[in-house]
C-alpha cells in the first residue's frame, strides 16, 4: 500500500498534535528564526489559549512571531515551545521504529517498522495520547493510558501509600482508578488515636484535590476515577458528595453495583451497609476492601452499620445523575462474571473514563483504529479492517515490552496478563458514509456484525502471536473460556484458542478518543456526532469547528436538508444511545466510555427506566448526561438557533464543544446600562444558610437586576451570595433571546440546585440560595397567587406581604424563628459544608468540627 503524500495539518487539528502528541525541544535557546512555535497567548490558568506560529525575528529573550492567522505577536521566548515534530509523518515514523524494536531479530524488527508505519499512515490506527507522547520520546513517561492503584490500606501510612502513587503515576501521563471501599466508614472508631475516622468520602476528597494540583506529562491535567461498593456505610454519602460545595472537585465518581443490590431494588428488599470488625487480629494484614474473600472465603467477621431500602438508595443513585449526571453506575459482579481474568485477578475499579476495568495494580494501553478509513464505496472493507486489527493487537502488545514501569507491582501485573485495549473512533462517520441511521434497527444489527468481526480478529491475532511468542503467563485454556465473554464465541474459535493460547487476557476497549478523534477530524470513539456545528473551549483556546462530512454534503447539495442519516447525538432518544451500546459491548471484553444523552427535560422515572435497561441488556455501566443538567457542561445545545453556550476542557480527554443545530456566524450581544432609577421589590426567604434578602428591580416591567445578600459582611457566604447576585444581573442585561424571557431561562437553571441542606415544607422548601434566587424570581414575575412561600417583601412604589398558605403557617412561622439564629453561617473550610457558625468567640463547623478563633 503506497503512503499517503505528507500533507501539514491546520487549525485545530494542528494545535492538539504540536501541544500534546509531537515531541518538543524544551530548551528555549534553541528556538531561532523560522522555527514553529506553539505560543501562549492568553496567560489564564483556566482558560489559557495558545496559538501556533512561526518566528520571524528574535533578539534575546523577546521574539516576534507570525501566526497562522496572519497576525504578528510580541512576546517572550518562554512563552513558547518549539515542536522537534511538525507533521504526522514524523511521529508515524518515531512510533513504527520504537514499538518495532522490541522484537527479537532484526529481521522481525524491519518487517513490523514497515507494517506499523502502514497501519498508522492517513490515521488509520490513532494510538492513545500516551503512546503517541512518550514511546520513543521519552524513558520516563509511561505508554499506559490507564491504572488502578489497590485500595488503600486502612490506616495513616498506607492512606499516604497511595497518595504517593497516585501522583507519581498522573504525574507521568497515566490517569488513576481508585475504590475507597477498603477504608472504614465514617466515626468508625480508630483505637490508635483513641477517636473517630473521617470517613472514605474525606479521604477521596484529598485524592481529588491532589488530582487538581497535578498537570500529567506537562499537557494535561490529572485524571482521577473514585469508586465505592455498594455494601459500604459511606455509600449514601459518596453519592451525594457532589452536592457540598468543594468536597470534591478533580474526579469523576462510580458506584460498584452488584447483582444482589439490583435484586433487591427490583424486589423492595432491604440492604445492608456492613464493614469488616476491625479488632480482628488479620484486619490489619488482610483487609483489602475484597469483601467476598474477607467475609466469604476467610469466614471473617463483619459489623453491620445500617439497613436501608434498596430502592431508596437506588432513587438516591438516580436522582443525583439526574442532577448533575454523577455518580455513574458500574455493574462490578457482571463485569467479573465476563472478565477474562475471573480465575485469578478481580477487576476493582475503573479508569478515570470508565472504559478500563482492572485489577489492583492493573494497566492497560489504548489505541483506537480510525472506522472511516475502512469504507469502499457503500460497503465497509473488511479485508483491509481485518488486517489493521491483527497490525493493531502486535503493536499494542510491543507498547508492554516497550514501556518503563515506574513501580515494579505494575511490572509484574501487567506481565502476568498482558492486559492491551484496542478500540475504535471514527464510527458515526463511518455509518454516514454507508447510510445507517445511528439507533436504529438496522444500526443495531450492524454493529453486532461489525464488533463481532473486529473481537474475533483481535482474539485470533493475539493467538497467533501467543503461538509465537507464548500466552500470558496467568492462561488457563480452560477457565479463561468459561468467562462470560469467550462462552459467546463459536466451538471452532475456541478451539483455536484451546490449541493456541492467547497472548494477551484482554484485546479490546471502547475509550472517548476525545483529543485524538478531534484531531485526526472524525467523530470520537462510539459516540454519534453531538453536532455539525460547534464552538469548542480548551485549554488551546475558543474554536468553531465543522464536521467535514455534513460540510461536504451541503456544499454538494446547496439548499437541501440532511438526509435523516446524519444523526446527532441530541436527536436520539436516551435509550437509543444505551441500546448501541449494548450492542457493541457484547463484543467488546472490558468496557465501553459511552454517555447516553438526554433533554433537559428528561425526568428522574425516565432516568430510572435507563439505568434499569443497561442493567437488563448486559451493558457494563451506564451514565447519563441530560443537557443543561451541570451548571458548566463539555458539550451543550439549545434548541433555540441564536443561543450559543460556551464550555470547559473535562478531566481526561478534551471533547467537542458548544454545538449549535444551524450554521451561524455569532452576533454581538447588546450590553443595557443601568438607568439611574429603577423600581421592584425586596424578599426575605429563609435558606440553608439563615435569611436572604433577595432583591428584584425591573426596567419596563421585566426582570433587570438582582442583588442577594445573606450573611454577615466578611463571610464567603456573604461573599458567595454577592458574586450570585452579580452574576444574576450581568445575564439579565446582557442582549436578548428570541421570546425576550431571559429571567425564566434563569429560573430553569437555578431552580432545584441543592446545598449540604434545605429548609421548608413542601412548595415552600428551599434547596440552596441559588434554589432561593429562582423562587423569588417566579413570584416577582407571576405574583403572590400562584406561590406559597415564606417570604415578604416591599418596594419604594408599594408593599405587600406574601403569606404562607393557611395550613403551612405554623410552620412557616417555627421556622422563621428557628433560623433568626443562623443568619452567620457559612462555609467550612476543613470539610466545604455550609455548616460554620460562631460560638464563644470561635467558628466551629457542626458537621466535621472544625474550629477556628475569631
């Protein structure tokens, strides 16, 4: 197969490749005319943007560069990086080399440098970000995308154990996996300090906030996925963590989920919440947070902390993702039920994405075979895609060989099992370009026959190689074909791994490709397009971005509409998205990173209804995402055409951003000048955190301004409420929508948020001060008629008393009262919960202790 002719990449695609993927000259010096530069050009540490160029004149530290769009800068030289690589022909070629010479002869080594180099021409085969920075690069950034560190031991030093490794690992590229299960839940007792445990959650609030301390192999930040089974008493407070302010912040957080807790959801039993009885003499040994080999296998004693309601715990689960689209949910005893590695090492926990189940001390590496490059006219090209899946498997198995492990546990597992993730992107293109609808009946029947036929590609490359080579040093011919995955394969492929072996535990995976499938310009990972048109924020800066295959159509038929193929991942309902994904992990042998999206108004039923149906069709886990459902979202789209909605780079892997359904150039946005007098109502509501004065002004009958104060002068709370106010009346004047009702909008996003607490009954209860904010809104806008609520408020032009409803009176009035003493509250800077308040002469938190004198 000829080369394709080099050809340099642009815009976007350029900046990811130069900033994350090419190797760089990290000496400044060496920087000189005519050199490309990637250029800092806003300095802003959450939303920096850079921008590449080249030189066109240096003197000393200062230079003068020309950017790609034409414009001439002034800068300083530190403010630039020098790539020693500026095309994929150049990293295509590092990589075939590097990964190649593992093998034993020279012989071998030219044949694979060859082979590797066709497989990654044009993007066929898009090997994972650490792959494609480090190997050949660099003897100390690792190739593994993907670790999960043991549970941490339950004490002090070995809570700082896994601190320790956690960082040396981000802090080389890799992002972590982490299940608190094995801590003891909180005020358990701890008798060497002779007090009580803070708990797992606290102890997954430092992972986190050092998570966010961390940039990974200086072009990313940390990745970190926390975990916590389902038995554990600290369950109904992980979940709900999210929901107190700053308690944590940096990681992605799932729930192991095993068959008997769905049991009793579906039956209305009760659960228990239970914890190993930590005075027994091998607690301390033997305690890992396995509590099927603690409690079943070594017939030890566990304490029970709680029973609760299955079901309740389930709403509580399903409420939360609802709200903010975490916890996940992962289906830990069906995952090990089809786990290759059943026999001999239990998968823990998951990457930070969701894809990678591993055991403790587990590794995987990931490369992605680009779909759209296998299509022929109509049809897919299944013999050039089988031959890139067998070039793929060798070449992630070589990266095993080829990486430095920075902890001889990780060695020794990862040689054991020889544990690879080969995956794909590329696949909404490709079934464009075939006209299949995405979710539909006839998507469905072809992904089966398409996963089917990559699986057994994969598996019949990683037998030939282990009849080569030799299998993994943990296989087992006949228990590793008792797993639930290999049982779905016919008699004859068995029999060839029977006779064979394996190479490798597992082959395949199903990562976001959020970075790399921008890059190389096709959609990511499983995932249908979330738009053909969209604004993307990353840390590389604000940029519009079209999908190359609806462009192509369009300019070939001007004046036409998409045909109903080029579906978005907004025009399917929710239940699509989970049934496409069962359909592909049928056939993939460790998970899938797949977001099934929802409307904003998609309800906690509809939710429920979604989690039970991955659970019933096999799916590994399941996450919902419902647009507008997080206050700042990667990807978010209104219905309406002239909205547009910025967004933020997510945890692990940078994703499109910012879609919108129509192709718009963006308008300015007209800003309205506070007129020097203005006249509306105050309200008094009682919040979580004591009274709120919520004061409404308008300009011609409509919402102009808010200003919210709650708390006394000084006070974050009082600080927090200021900034909410601001933000409130910044929106409120800045241009205008269609329907001309911004203030609703801004109730619909306010409204519902929850604090650590709420107060109220029924209609009058308020989650939050921003929950507050949206209630006063409503009865500003519609009046004291159609609300209940314990509020009163005046105005310079009349004032009027908004009473509770008769039979919520007394108890509006008790609560008035009971809160006269909480005007003062505020945040705690030791756990973030809103539970601070003064006493003698101290702020002393209610909730963790904390206290601090005046």
């Amino acid at each position: 197969m000829e080369l394709v002719e080099k050809k340099r990449m642009e815009g976007l695609s350029e900046k990811i490749f130069l900033d994350r993927y090419a190797m760089k000259d990290l000496d400044y010096h060496h920087t000189k005319e005519g050199d490309t530069v990637l250029v800092l050009t806003k300095d802003d540490p959450k939303f920096p943007k850079k921008e590449v160029g080249e030189v066109i004149e240096k003197n000393g530290d200062q230079v003068t560069i020309l950017l790609r769009s034409g414009e001439t800068i002034e800068t300083t030289i530190e403010k630039t990086t020098r790539p020693i690589e500026t095309t994929p022909e150049e990293l295509w070629d590092r990589l075939a080399t590097a990964l190649a010479a593992v093998e034993k002869t020279d012989e071998k080594k030219t044949e694979w440098t060859a082979k590797f180099r066709e497989l990654l021409d044009d993007w066929k085969l898009v090997p994972g970000g650490r792959i494609a920075a480090g190997a050949g690069a660099s003897d100390e950034l690792t190739l593994f995308n993907c670790y999960v560190i043991p549970s941490p031991k339950d004490s002090r030093g070995g809570i700082m154990d896994t601190l320790t490794q956690m960082t040396e690992i981000m802090s080389r590229g890799g992002g972590v996996g982490i299940n608190l299960s094995s801590l003891r839940p909180r005020r358990a007792l701890v008798r060497g300090v002779n007090g009580s445990s803070s708990g797992s959650v606290s102890w997954g609030g430092l992972f986190s906030y050092t998570t966010g301390l961390i940039e990974q192999g200086g072009s990313r930040r940390g990745a970190l996925m926390l975990m916590i089974n389902d038995w554990h008493p600290d369950l109904l407070e992980f979940i709900t963590v999210k929901q107190t302010m700053g308690m944590v912040t940096n990681a992605n957080l799932s729930v192991c989920v095993s068959n008997g807790f769905m049991k009793a959801v579906k039956e209305d039993l009760e659960w228990e919440l239970v914890f190993p009885d930590s005075t027994d003499p091998d607690y301390e040994e033997h305690w890992d947070g396995n509590m099927t080999k603690w409690r079943d296998e070594m017939g030890k004693p566990v304490k029970l902390f709680k029973t609760v309601r299955a079901r309740e715990v389930w709403h509580t689960i399903i409420e939360s993702a609802w709200k903010s689209a975490e916890p996940g949910v992962v289906f830990m005893e069906h995952y090990n039920q089809m786990s290759n590695s059943w026999y001999y090492n239990p998968i823990i926990c998951t990457n930070p994405c969701g894809e990678q189940g591993l055991p403790a001390w587990g590794v995987c590496n990931l490369s992605s075979l680009n779909l759209s490059k296998f299509v022929d006219g109509n049809e897919v090209d299944w013999d050039s895609l089988g031959t890139a899946v067998r070039y793929s498997v060798r070449f992630l198995d070589n990266v095993i060989d080829a990486t430095p492990y920075h902890f001889m546990e990780n060695e020794e597992n990862q040689k054991s099992e020889r544990r690879v993730g080969l995956g794909t992107m590329g696949l909404a293109e490709m079934m464009i370009k075939l006209g299949i609808r995405y979710g539909s009946a006839e998507s469905l029947e072809f992904l089966d026959k398409l996963y089917h036929f990559i699986a057994r590609e994969a598996y019949l490359a990683s037998a030939d190689i282990a009849e080569e080579k030799g299998s993994f040093p943990q296989f087992d011919a006949e228990k590793y074909l008792l797993s639930g995955f290999m049982k779905q394969f016919d008699e004859e492929f068995r029999d060839t791994i029977r006779t064979k072996g394996s190479r490798n535990v597992t082959v395949l995976t199903q990562a976001p490709t959020g970075s790399t499938g921008t890059m190389v310009g096709t959609s990511t990972g499983i995932e249908p397009y979330y738009a053909f048109e969209y604004f993307r924020q990353s840390r590389l800066g604000f940029d519009k971005q079209f999908v190359p295959i609806a462009q192509e159509w369009m300019d070939a038929n001007p004046g036409k509409e998409l045909p109903e193929h080029f579906v978005c991942a907004m025009d399917l309902a929710a239940e699509d998205h989970v049934r496409a994904q069962a359909a592909i992990q049928k056939w993939v042998d460790s998970s899938i990173s797949k977001t099934a999206n929802a409307p904003h108004d998609f309800s906690v039923e509809d939710t429920k209804n979604l989690y039970e149906l991955a659970f019933d069709l096999g799916c590994k886990g399941v996450t919902i995402y419902r647009d507008g459902s997080r206050d700042v979202q990667v990807l978010s789209t209104e219905k309406k055409e002239d909205e547009t909605v910025e967004a933020t780079e997510s945890s692990e892997e940078v994703k499109e951003a910012t879609p919108q359904p129509v192709m718009k150039e963006l308008e300015p946005r007209e800003y309205n000048k506070r007129p020097k007098k203005l006249v509306g109502a105050t309200y008094k509501m009682n919040t979580p955190l004591g009274k709120a004065y919520i004061t409404i002004n308008d300009v011609d009958h409509e919402p102009f301004e808010v200003i919210v104060n709650v708390g006394k002068a000084g006070s974050d709370v009082f600080a927090m409420s200021e900034a909410l106010g601001r933000v409130s009346t910044l929106y409120l004047r800045f241009g205008e929508l269609p329907d001309g009702n911004k203030a609703r909008l801004l109730i619909k996003h306010l409204k519902g948020i929850g604090g650590s607490g709420a107060v109220g009954f029924g209609p009058n209860r308020v989650e939050s001060i921003p929950d507050a904010v949206a209630k006063a809104l409503e009865m500003h806008l519609d009046g004291e008629d159609n609300h209940h609520s314990v509020a009163s408020a005046s105005s310079s032009s009349n004032s009027y008393a908004i009473s509770p409803a008769p039979h919520e009176s007394e108890k509006a009035e008790a609560m008035d009262d009971m809160y006269d003493d909480f005007d003062h509250k505020d945040f705690c800077p030791s756990c973030g919960s809103a539970a601070l308040l003064p006493a003698e002469g101290c702020k002393t938190c209610t909730s963790c202790g904390y206290s601090k004198c005046s």
